[in-house]
C-alpha cells in the first residue's frame, strides 16, 4: 500500500456497565476502501462505529484521521467545531434509520441542499440543480423535489439520506446497517446503488452489518467482531471462503444454512 | 372629508384605569373587603401568592389580592414588581426544618415514626359537601388543643439516610445562584432549578408532577415526609459576626422517596425529591418534589424522554409571571407586521393569479 | 416619583445591565445573558427595551417611545409616562430631538444619527428558535455559527412560494459572524440596520438577553445570490402626506372594502404635512 491509512485505531476500549463493548480494537482503512464490520449484535460493532466517528469517546486507545492535506488528527482530541465542521464536510454518516438524519418537515431537495448550504453554497439555482442531480443519482424522480420526505417509502427515504450525505463528496462515510429496515427486493437495488457510488466517487466507508451477504458486496475488506473483539480481519473473500477463526466458520456456515 | 389618525389617547387609558377601579369597589352597598380579612381568612391564596411572588409579606400579599380583585397571578405580579425594588440587606443561614415548630407532619412510608403522626390542621379527610351554613356561621366550635409532643421529629429522610438507603444529595459547589439576581445558565445546577420550582405556577406544576405518575418520566414516588409548621430565620450581620434570630416563617416542606436503579458504580437505593413552599401548601410542596425529582434524571443516568424531565422546558415554562405577559402580549397591537403580512399574501395571491392567466392563455 | 430610584432601576442594577450593554457592542449581534429584573409591566409589554433604556438614560437626555411607529399607541404613551414619572426626563415625539428612542417594531423613517441611541424591545432574540426550540442547542450552533438550517428555511420558501415567505423579524447577518433576529420590524426596515450611524440595542426581557449592534456596523438580511433580499411595502402613497418611500399601514374605512394607506411613522408623517405636503385625504397642517 502506498497512501498511508485515512483512518486508523489502536488499542480502542469501551465498557457499558462493566460490559465490555470494546477490547483492544485496532483498525486501519485505506482511501476508497470499503471495511465491513460483522458480527452479532452486541459484539461491538455499533459501539467501534460510534467511537471512530467521534460520537463516543473510548475509555482507552486513540483513532486518528488523515485530513486530505496529510495532517494527522486524533478524533478524540479535536476540538467540538472541528469535529462537527468535520462531520459536515469530509464526513458523512448513514443510519439505519433514515429518520434520524433527514430534517422530515423539510423537502427532498432541502434534505440535500442543507449540507451544501452549510458548507456555504448561496446560489438557489445551482443548489437546485446539485440537489436534482443527486435525486436522480439515488433513483429519486426529481419532480419529487418539493415533496416532503414524509411521503416517501423506506427505500427512498434511505436513497435520500444517501443523496444528502454524499452532497458535499465526503472522503470517509460511516454506514450503520444502511439496508437493515428494508424488505429484501428494496434491499438489493439499494445495496447496486451503494456499490456504485462508492466506486465511481471513491469513497472510503466504515460499514457495520449483521449481514454477510452485504459484506461480500460491498466491502473489499472484512473485520469480524465478538465481545468487542476483532477475532479475524483480512479480504472478504478469503474471510468468507475460508474462515480462520471458530466463531468465523460458525457465522458463516449459519448464514449457509438459511 | 379629511381623515384623521385615531390618538390612542391618554384619556381613554386613563378612563379605562378608572373604570376597573370602580369595578373593583363592586357594589357600595355591600362593605368593602379589607386587606386584613383577606390574610386572615383566605390564608391559601395569600400563601399561594407569596410563593409566587417570592415574597414572604402576609400583609403586602393580601394587599396585593385585593388591588388585582383575587386574580392571583396579578396579585403575585404585583408582588414581585415590589420585591424587584427592595434593597438586600442580607442573606439568611439555610433554614433548619428539622427544628420546625411543627403543627403537621405526616408520612405515607411509615406506620408509625419517632415523633408519631401529626394531621394538624387539614380538609383532607372531610366530605367536599358545601356548608351552606357556613354563611351564618360565625364562629366554629373551638378545636380540641393538645400539649406538643416534646419528642425530636427526625425527617424521614434523614432515617433512611443514616442505614445508607438513600442516595446523598450531591452538594452543589459554593453559594446557591439566586435566579432573580443572575441570568440562569443551562444547564441550570439543582439549586437553580429548585428555586425555579419553588417561584413556579401550582397549577403548572401541578399538571409537571401528575404527568410522572400517568408514566411521562416517572419514578415510582412515596411521600415519605410532608412536615408544615414555623421555621426560624437567622441572618449573621456584617457587624456583628454571629448569628440572630430575624422572625419565624411558616413553610411546607415535602420529601418525595423514589426508586433509583442504581448506575455501573453505584448500587441501587432510594432518591429523594424535595419541595418547599411557603404556608400550607401541601399541593404545592407535593407536586415540586416530584418534579425535582424527574428533572434528576439527567444527573442520575436515567433517560431523559418526558416533558418533567426537561429542565430547560419544566424551568422556562414554570413561570406564570413571564408566561401570563408574554401571552397577554398578543393583544397590544401588531399591525405593522400584519401589514407586512398582508402585502406577502396579496404578493403571493397576485403571482399566482398571473400564473393562472398565462396559462389560460397558452 | 417618591421611593423610587432614577430611572427606577438601583443604580448596581443599572450597571450590571450597562456591562452587559458594553460586552454586546464588543460582540455585535451576540446575546449576552443578563440578571433581567422583575418590571412593574408585564412581560412580552417592552420590559428588556425598558431596562436597556433605564441603564442609559441620564438626566438630560431626550426620550422618544414608539409602538408600531407611532407615539401615540397605547403601550408607547405607557412607557413614556414611566420614564416621565421615574425619571423626569424630557419627552418628545420628534424624531430628530431625541437622543434615546425606544421603539416596538419600527425603526423611524427619518435616518438616525450618531448622537442618538435606538432601543428595540425584543419578545424573541434567538433567530433560531422556530428551527431549534432548545435555547441550549441554539447557543451551540451561534458557538459554531452552524447557521445551515436557517437557510434551509429560506430555500423552503423560495421552493414553495418563489420567494422568501418572511416578512418581519427577517433574520441578519450582523458583522458577518452572528446570526440575529432584528426583532419584529418589517423586512421594510432591515436595510436601514445597515451601517446605521446610530448605535442600536437590544432588550429582551422574559428571555434575558441583550445584544447590540454599534454604529456603522455591516447588517445583511440573509438570501440567495439568485434571489436577494428586497424590502416590501404596499404599493400606495400615504393618503395623509403622499409620501411613497415610507412604510404604510392599511386602515379600512368602512365595511365595503374601502380601505386607505398612512405613514405608520407618525411623526414623519406630520414632519411632512407641516413641510406642505398634503396626501389624497390629507389636509395641509
């Protein structure tokens, strides 16, 4: 690898009620890269995704993000405005429930513009059509532009909060499993969309899920979680073709079953 | 013909000034009501007026609740419109209630308590049934008097507290901030915000207290205390260095006891609301301690999901002096930004009846 | 009046409201918290300008009080009387021989000048919080000047109705760093925020805050490059005077849709008239 990581993690550790949510965890991403994290829930998954982001501070260990000037920061260090401007910005974050990022009294094409406006966008028109541009990328009619998100199904209303976070061309998104609310034929078109965008911007994505089939699809690189552990991590195919660890071979072979 | 401007009219103020006046006096053939017999016989709404009005002055309160014809809230207005002015000589020594002159002290918690079970004097297990003897009555039949019980009166808290059931109070660092002295800060410090309460509107703290027990943010509450009586009050002069004796005030004080979980590092046990208020206010003093309470949530670890737990919306809203002006507001006129208003809409109406015609004509 | 201080605030009072005065003209557009005291008015009725107005006023200022721009509506003839009473000061009703006015909802027609200080009483300061109620995140996000949500509301309009939808109490741009709510003035009136040689204060009560805007300071009503900031008014001459540039307020004379304009400046209205100009249904003064 020649580009040093975007993102990288040594020793993180998080306890809830003397529960372990993380032990130990280290953890490099690559620009462009897609990481999957697995494992069941409460493995710590949701837990690593939130303390990388910044939205939850470790009781140990240090995660450092590589801005695009080279210049190293420690997450937990920044002061609030950076790291919400960082958030804005170079950052992007998409929840399972889409509700919890989009504004729902708020239009489709305001959802979008807001990320534009606040990185500093004053031209109605050219927010308009950025905004447009994007409701079409996600599959979005845009004479929907004027609609009110309230009116828009699960999977448009997850197309949209995608629309919206990546306005700005983030370099790094977080995604907490982005296709968990969603009936399983919504599902696939949604993860084909994600896969192309992700490769056509090159994006770089943290991506929590419970499901293997997503992993495979959309991550070049697999991390296997239990008790807030790491126990295997190495490139999706081969983690998934040939897993190495117990709990590994179990959690694929269970998936095999269904 | 010319048109000239309405003069709002310094006149028509005064007049409209004047006319209360004479609607307050009501019918000169019935005698005028003096402040004296309201503080004597309608002691609730004067107590209630002092506490809001934060002001303990049985006499000015009264006045105050005749000037505003029994509208409390104007009256507790009025009040602290007065107590605004007065300069502040000191600062009393926090008040001992465990050394209350007790006429009332009940708990829900206990059968029976060092010190026994006081009713005082209550309605709270009469029949709500007009006395429509009432108005001939002159005087009631005197009560039977017994001699106070010379037993110390623990609070019940401080029982539980010393087998180390309760969860301390966290002592809040320094001098209590006094909210009519320095702009609150948010988040405000439990000192802040019990002073909030204890100034709030009953009735809206009334409606804060009973939405935590119908399950908006509740806690599962005991009265483990409800004690009323005169407190003495004690200042140290400047001059003098020690402590005096200024007066007796009388006051409610009510200790709710509530469940606690317990947190990661702290075992499970009991936690405590608290209320005050000045006079006989057991309403008052029973709805602020549950409202303590579930704005500790926050501090406790617990979720914070219902509007009682919401400092900043309990304590910005629990004023009824700041709510009453700001509603009554709307009736001074706006007509400028209604005129605003009005050329928007017509703007608005205008292109879209332009839209309409182009259309048509396409 | 007996018993009362000058100006009826304690003179601590007055200063402690006169330092936050000082540290919101350091901090222009900023809210400062304030230890806001009990008023003999109720709230929402101009207790945050009567303050303000009270900490500056000395003995030989020149009071001016204005609600919805003219001197003779209830509320301003009430507080005028307050200071008349507390604080013995003269009154006026021209603009122009005025060194303090406190005003609801209008700023004067006339332009204002550098020996003259303009109060506004303020129900609302905090610009945001129809966006975001809580006064805690609000603070945070002037903290950040994370102001995108504002613009989003301005975006809705224009997606909904072609336009910006907000016709008083128009959000600014004070010293292009803080957000501000111009209190409930017309859009009309933003411009004359701008640059004004006067200094401008702010009272809010109910809220305890104070902000400021020193003299000459830039002010911009927030908009799109497309589609900017344009003041309305109807479109009329004051049938009183005949102005054309002031801000009119609409009365109805009778029940079959008749209807006439006047200057909402009453004082610039008659300043007019007693110059000769005469309107449709004015009569030279």
């Amino acid at each position: 690898m020649t580009d040093p990581p975007l993102l990288s993690a040594r020793g993180l550790s998080l306890a809830f009620d003397r529960v372990p949510a993380l032990a130990g965890v280290d953890l490099d991403l690559w620009p462009g890269e897609v990481l999957a994290v697995v494992g069941e829930s409460g493995s710590g998954k949701t837990s690593l995704l939130n303390v990388l982001s910044g939205r939850l501070r470790p009781d140990g260990g240090v995660a450092c993000y590589r801005d695009p000037d080279g210049a190293l920061h420690d997450v937990h260090a920044m002061a609030a405005p950076d790291l919400r401007r960082l958030h804005r910005s170079d950052w992007g974050f998409v929840h399972q429930d889409p509700r919890q990022s989009l504004r729902m009294a708020v239009s489709a094409g305001g959802n979008v513009g807001e990320r534009l406006m606040a990185a500093g966008a004053r031209h109605y028109g050219d927010i308009r059509t950025v905004a447009t541009a994007w409701l079409e990328r996600v599959e979005i009619d845009p004479r929907r532009i004027d609609d009110l998100p309230r009116t828009f199904s699960g999977g448009m209303l997850q197309r949209l909060q995608i629309a919206r976070t990546l306005a700005t061309r983030p370099r790094l998104v977080f995604m907490d499993e982005p296709t968990g609310g969603l009936d399983v034929s919504v599902q696939a078109r949604l993860l084909d969309l994600v896969r192309g965008l992700v490769r056509d911007l090159g994006i770089a994505s943290v991506l929590v899920t419970h499901d293997l089939a997503v992993a495979r699809l959309l991550a070049q690189r697999i991390a296997v979680m239990r008790g807030g552990r790491v126990v295997e991590t190495g490139l999706t195919d081969q983690v998934l073709d040939d897993p190495q660890h117990p709990y590994t071979q179990l959690l694929v072979s269970s998936v095999l079953q269904v | 013909m010319a048109y000239v401007a309405v003069k709002g009219g310094e006149q028509a103020i005064a007049a409209a000034h004047a006319w209360r006046a004479e609607a307050r006096r009501g019918d000169p053939a019935v005698s005028k009501l003096e402040p004296a017999q309201i503080e004597g016989q309608l002691g609730r709404a004067v107590e209630r007026v002092m506490a809001e009005g934060s002001l303990y002055d049985r006499g000015l309160a009264a006045l105050a609740i005749a000037q505003a014809e029994g509208d409390l809230i104007e009256a507790a207005f009025l009040l602290r419109a007065y107590r605004t002015t007065l300069p502040r000589f000191g600062v009393s020594l926090p008040l001992d209630t465990t050394a209350m002159a007790i006429q009332r002290r009940i708990s829900a918690v206990f059968k029976d308590l060092p010190g026994g079970q006081v009713l005082g004097p209550t309605t709270d297990y009469t029949h709500r049934l007009i006395d429509f003897a009432l108005p001939a009555q002159d005087l009631p039949p005197a009560a039977p008097m017994a001699e106070p019980d010379p037993a110390p009166m623990p609070r019940v808290a401080d029982l539980l507290a010393a087998e180390g059931l309760i969860r301390p109070d966290p002592a809040d660092a320094g001098e209590p901030a006094d909210l009519t002295r320095a702009p609150p800060a948010l988040p405000l410090p439990r000192a802040a915000r019990l002073q909030g309460l204890a100034r709030g509107d009953e009735g809206f703290l009334l409606g804060m207290g009973y939405s935590t027990q119908r399950g908006y943010g509740g806690s599962h509450p005991f009265a483990g205390e409800i004690r009323m009586g005169a407190v003495s009050v004690e200042i140290i002069p400047d001059e003098l260095g020690f402590a005096i004796d200024i007066g007796d005030v009388v006051l409610t004080e009510c200790q709710m006891v509530n469940q606690f979980h317990g947190t990661k590092t702290e075992p499970a046990r009991f936690t405590t609301g608290y209320g005050l208020a000045f006079g006989q206010a057991d309403r008052r003093a029973m709805s602020m301690a549950l409202v303590d309470r579930a704005l500790q949530a926050g501090d406790l670890g617990e979720d914070v999901t219902a509007p009682a737990q919401d400092a900043e919306f309990v304590l910005s809203h629990a004023d009824n002096i700041e709510a009453t002006g700001f509603v009554e507001h709307l009736k001074l006129p706006h007509y400028v930004d209604f005129q605003s208003e009005i050329e928007a809409v017509r703007r608005l109406h205008a292109q879209a009846r332009a839209h309409a015609e182009a259309e048509a004509a396409e | 009046m007996n018993g009362y201080n000058f100006a009826y605030l304690d003179e601590q009072t007055k200063r402690m409201i006169r330092r936050a005065i000082l540290k919101a003209i350091a901090i222009p557009g900023h809210q400062v918290p304030f230890a806001s005291r009990e008023m003999p008015l109720p709230y929402g009725w101009g207790t945050g300008g009567i303050q303000v107005t009270a900490s500056i006023l000395g003995s030989h200022d020149v009071l001016k009080v204005i609600d919805q721009g003219a001197d003779d509506t209830t509320n301003a003839v009430s507080i005028r009387r307050f200071f008349a009473r507390t604080a013995g000061v003269r009154t006026t009703t021209r603009t122009e021989d005025a060194t303090v006015i406190q005003t609801r909802h209008r700023i004067p027609e006339t332009t204002l000048t550098a020996r003259q200080i303009l109060v506004y009483q303020v129900p609302q300061p905090e610009p945001l919080y129809r966006l975001e109620p809580s006064r805690a995140e609000g603070r945070r996000m002037h903290g950040l000047a994370e102001y995108g949500a504002m613009h989003v509301k301005l975006y809705e309009d224009i997606a909904r109705y072609g336009q910006v939808a907000i016709s008083y109490d128009y959000p600014v741009m004070v010293n292009h760093r803080y957000l501000t709510s111009p209190s409930p003035i017309p859009a009309f009136d933003n411009p004359k925020l701008h640059r004004m040689p006067a200094l401008q204060l702010f009272g809010a009560g109910r809220e305890k805050r104070i902000y400021a805007i020193p003299p000459y300071t830039d002010v911009r009503s927030l908009d799109f490059e497309d589609h900017p900031f344009r003041p309305h008014r109807a479109q009329a001459a004051c049938a009183l005077c005949g102005a054309r540039g002031s801000y009119l307020d609409e009365v109805i004379i009778d029940d079959r849709g008749g209807r006439m304009f006047v200057c909402s400046d009453t004082d610039y209205c008659a300043g007019r008239r007693a110059a000769g100009h005469v309107g449709t249904e004015g009569a030279a003064a």
